[in-house]
C-alpha cells in the first residue's frame, strides 16, 4: 500500500513523459487478439465442492495442465480475522487437488507478500499451513526465491524475479475479487504484484509504484503470459480494499485463460466499468480481450450473478450503467 | 536464553554456509547479502564469517554500495547492513569508507528537491515531511521504516570513527523521518501512517526496528510501543527483531525453545538475539 505522496512524483514523472517511451509489449494495439472464453460458476460457500466447479470451469474451458508445472499464486497479503483480505485456504486447497488431479508434474504454491517478511507466518494465520497437507514442502516465499533476471520491464532494462516463477509451465493466479484504492480492483492481473521479489525490491514493492501500477500490471502479465486465472468471487471485498475494505459475497468462482478478460467479466460482476480502468485499457487487445462483446461467458451469465461491490469516493465514477 | 538453544542455531549456521562464503536464506540455494551478514555477525570471530565478509567486499560496486547478492546487478539498502558488519569486525578501511559515502548521498525520492518544491509551493500536501531523509531499499524509490532503521544503527556506528557534520546531520535527519513515519497506535508499520484519510496498524518487525534505528535518539517513549507487544505472541521473526530491540535496550525477554526453522535469516537472528545482539547497539537508551 502506497500514499499519496509516493504517488506525487511517480504522477510528476508519468506526466512529463506521458506514454511516449511505452512500447506495449509483445502484442501490438493493431493486432487484435480474437476472441476470449470466460467461466462464471457458481459457489455460495466456501463448504461447497470446490473442486468438482474448478474441474467443470477447466474442462468448459478446455485447459489441459497435464505434464507441466505449475505454480499457485494465491493473494495472500496481510491477515485481518474481521476481513477477508486473503485468497480462501478452501480455494487454494481445491486448486492444489485439481491440478494434481488433472495430472500436472509438479504444483507449487507461491506468493511473495507485499508488506510483510514473514510470509509463513502469514500462511499460518490464514489457515493455509494447517489446512494444507504437507504445505512447508508444497511452498516457496518468493520474495526470498533465488532470482533471474528478465530483459525489458517497461522503461527498466531488466527486472529480476524469482526462479520458481520463470521456470513454471502455468502461472494459476488465484486472486481475491477485491476493489483496490489505487488501481480500482485488484484481480488476477493486479495479483502477480507477489511475484516480485522483496529481496532485490523491498517491502513494499516500491520499484513498480515508481514505474506506475497500472503499467507494472500490464509489464507482469505480458512478461508472465503463461497463465490462468480462478478468482475467489465466493467472498470479496468491497470499500477501502484491498485490505481494509468490507467482506462482500458474490458467490462465484470466475476462470479462464485470458487475464483481460477474466478481470473484465469480474469488474462487470462487481458493478465496476472495466473500461475506467487503466491496467485493463493497456492490456486491451495488446495483451488480451476486454470488450464484452468479445468474451464468450461459459456457466453463469454476469447479468445473473452480477452485485454492486461498494467503491470508495475517487471511484464512484466508475460504476457501471 | 539458553546455551543449546543458540548452540543448535550457531551449528546449523555453520552447516548452511555456502562454498562462496555466504548463506542463502534457505539451505541449498544463492548467497544473498542479508542473511550473510547475520550469520556472519552470530559467528562472529570465526573463521566462517571471515570468508563472509571476504564474499561481501567481492559485491561492493564502484559507488560504495553493496549488490543483495552476486548475480543482482544493484545498489542495495544491505550496504547498511556491511557498515554494520565492517564496524563489529573493526574494518575501517575503504570498503567502509566508500559505503559510508554511499549511505551519506542516498535518501528516498520523497524528500528529493522536485517533492520538496512541489511541496513548498503548494502544489501537493504530502503525507510526510519532505524535508526529513530516510533511507530507500533501492535507489530511485521511496524511503522506508526498514532500511532507515538499518541506515542510522549504520551511520551511528560508523560515528564512532567519522564525527563529522555530514554523518551527524544525516543521523538527524534520519531519525526526525523515522519519527514521522509513526501509525497513530504509537509503533511502526513498513512505512505508511494512513491511506486515504485511514490509520494503518503498526507491525512487531518493523516497530522493533525502529526501536533498534531510535537508540540514543532522546524520544522517551520508543520503548512503550515494543513494551506492549506481546512478545509470545508474534510471529518468528518479530519475535527475533523483538528480542534483540527489547535487549539492547536493556529489557529481558523470555528464554526461548524452539528448535531452529530452515529459515536461514531467522535462525542468525534469533542467534544473535541470544548473544551478539550487541553489534546493534549505538549508544545509550533512548
């Protein structure tokens, strides 16, 4: 979590220099990208058979995980027990046992906290140490993963990263459907902040607000590309999130293949106009799908599950007709 | 604390070293800045943390400061942690001086001269006062309550052999920073009182921290923030930051048992929260 004043120069600097030197990534804006496929289920608790709505999702969807490795990231940044800031330990777990399941070689589950160092200890309080079989040997703190580093990360030569995050086949991002003060909701893109490692950045991860959030999101899903998302809708945050908001319940598990349009289809569930967002304009069509129009919704429609997710003030704007 | 409870600390250390000389924060893997000074301040006076520092002065750049690890190709906020090691190891010479200097010139962009004017004349009403100088974990980005903390037990230490203005002034500075980055509930978070208008709560770590960057900083009430944390309570490593802090200001703490963790870092701390703690220690008590 950053303040204003870390903003201040941060704004300065992007107003001087505009976008001028961004060049997009990979995916140019003339390229569109065709069609996406979005999975929308349904899950009022976090008691219900989790795994068989992750298997209908993945099947629906046509993702077929078997030999690779794959890494869970989960959004696993603070613990409040008055709140629920953090990726459910009943959606990790699920997850773990699906892609095993569907026969992945290995699966990791790895996070690197954006604020505080002891990252077990964190684990511990949301459950995930005792809840999850065998755990210590199932996870990596990439915020102290050794690193390598990646050529190009927006106007940065190189940004380093954890290992374990560069040599997964399938980056899983399970994020918490969460509105964020800053980026106007933290999702599956806004969640691959973890992936950054506190032991070259720090704690906060200062570097990627000084690049800019919005484009830091953008730089992390272009540089990790390989991925998938199953965002915990079951319960999200509403207000002052994405730690000090509200428990909001939606009721759903939301998937797919495509990040963009993943957290485009959260954003209309949560009554927020994908279109206000800055991450989701840059990575519209350069990195994936936003427009409606464009997403193929497989399960249950947005109209159908759709609820307002509470904004504070600087977003009531972008509330959704 | 007990004997073998530092002991199984002490040996595990000195299995987990790495050929280069350094240690990795979990066994097996790369060397990296941090957990190396640690392990090398618990074994102090040994032959392992003589390669240690021999592997950190290979990791000093051409501008003073100290890359986190062989392959990381940046100035790290550790070059505070190797002013520390280099003062408990009596090394004054110029791997010392030129990471003085480096520590000396290097402030967090919240307080460089754009913020500062921008600030003067109205443009914007920061969240701090711009006019303090904490210290970044990297150069090019904000100051934080960790790497000012380690920065002034640095610049305090490092007093001892430069008094001049340059260092005093900085302490100064740096202190009045850490001061104003306090939460409402009197300890300290990673670095952030509020967000929109919203108190944020303090951290154990980083308010023990805190505690130890504040000795002999004349504010009284430091300690009371530490006192009523419940030290038991907190997690492995506040527990180890606790206990150094709470120690170097002369408060005893309850004898820990637990065996040690793979966590290589936690398990120097905790060491020298045992008995080395004093290489932190920059003066009298607040």
């Amino acid at each position: 979590m950053i303040s204003r004043r870390d903003l201040f120069p941060v704004a300065a600097a992007g107003m001087l220099a505009g976008y001028a030197g961004f060049k997009g990534g990979t995916a140019g804006r003339s390229a569109r990208l065709g069609n996406a496929s979005v999975a929308i289920l349904k899950a009022a608790s976090y008691s219900e058979d989790l795994v068989s709505r992750m298997l209908q999702g993945i099947r629906e969807l046509k993702l077929n995980p078997r030999g690779l490795k794959v890494l869970l990231k989960p959004n696993l940044v603070e613990f409040d027990p008055h709140t629920c800031i953090n990726t459910d330990v009943a959606v990790v777990a699920a997850a773990y046992e699906v892609f095993k399941t569907l026969g992945a070689s290995e699966v990791i589950i790895g996070e690197g906290p954006g604020h505080r160092r002891d990252t077990c200890a964190l684990a511990e309080m949301a459950r995930y140490r005792g809840e999850i079989e065998q755990f210590d040997a199932r996870f990596v703190d990439l915020n102290r993963d050794d690193v390598s580093p990646v050529i190009g990360f927006a106007d940065r030569p190189e940004m380093y990263f954890p290992t374990t995050a560069l040599r997964a086949d399938l980056i899983v991002s399970l994020a918490k459907m969460k509105t964020h003060h800053w980026a106007g909701a933290t999702l599956a893109m806004k969640n691959f902040f973890g992936l950054v490692p506190g032991n070259v950045y720090g704690w906060p991860k200062n570097e990627l607000h000084h690049i800019g959030i919005d484009r830091s999101i953008f730089e992390l899903s272009r540089v990790f590309h390989h991925s998938f998302a199953i965002i915990d809708g079951i319960v999200g945050m509403e207000g002052n999130g994405p730690i000090q908001g509200s428990p909001k319940p939606a009721g759903v598990l939301v998937m797919g293949s495509d990040l963009p349009a993943v957290d485009a289809t959260c954003c209309r569930i949560m009554g927020i106009d994908p279109g206000r967002l800055e991450y989701l304009r840059l990575a519209s069509d350069r990195l994936g799908v936003t427009e409606e129009a464009r997403i193929e919704q497989r399960g249950e429609t947005i109209r159908s599950v759709r609820t307002n997710f509470n904004l504070i003030q600087p977003f009531e704007n972008y509330r959704l007709a | 604390m007990g004997d073998s409870y530092l002991d199984a600390r002490l040996h595990a250390l000195r299995r987990t070293q790495n050929p280069d000389g350094g240690w990795p924060y979990f066994a097996g893997k790369q060397s990296w800045l941090e957990p190396t000074v640690y392990a090398a301040l618990a074994l102090h006076g040994e032959p392992a943390a003589d390669r240690a520092w021999k592997l950190l002065q290979s990791w000093q750049t051409r501008s003073g400061a100290f890359r986190p690890a062989a392959d990381v190709q940046m100035e790290s906020w550790g070059t505070a942690l190797c002013i520390t090691l280099a003062v408990a190891r009596g090394e004054f010479g110029d791997p010392f001086e030129r990471g003085v200097e480096w520590l000396l010139k290097t402030e967090g962009e919240d307080s460089n001269l754009l913020t500062r004017a921008a600030s003067a004349v109205g443009l914007f009403k920061p969240d701090r006062n711009p006019r303090y100088h904490g210290w970044p974990w990297k150069p090019g980005t904000s100051s934080w309550v960790e790497p000012t903390a380690h920065a002034l037990v640095a610049l305090k230490l490092a007093s001892a052999k430069r008094q001049d203005r340059d260092v005093t002034g900085r302490i100064r500075l740096g202190q009045a920073e850490l001061l104003d980055l306090r939460a409402s509930d009197g300890g300290w978070n990673y670095g952030n009182r509020t967000v929109w208008g919203v108190d944020l709560p303090s951290y154990p770590e980083t308010t023990a921290l805190a505690l130890i960057g504040l000795q002999a900083s004349g504010v009284k009430d430091v300690l009371d923030a530490a006192r009523k944390i419940g030290i038991e309570r907190v997690s492995p490593l506040a527990r180890a930051w606790l206990a150094i802090a709470l120690r170097l200001y002369g408060v005893a703490t309850p004898a820990p048992t637990a065996p040690p963790t793979p966590d290589l870092m936690l398990t120097a701390l905790e060491a020298l929260g045992c008995a080395n703690y004093r290489y932190f220690k920059t003066g009298g008590e607040a």
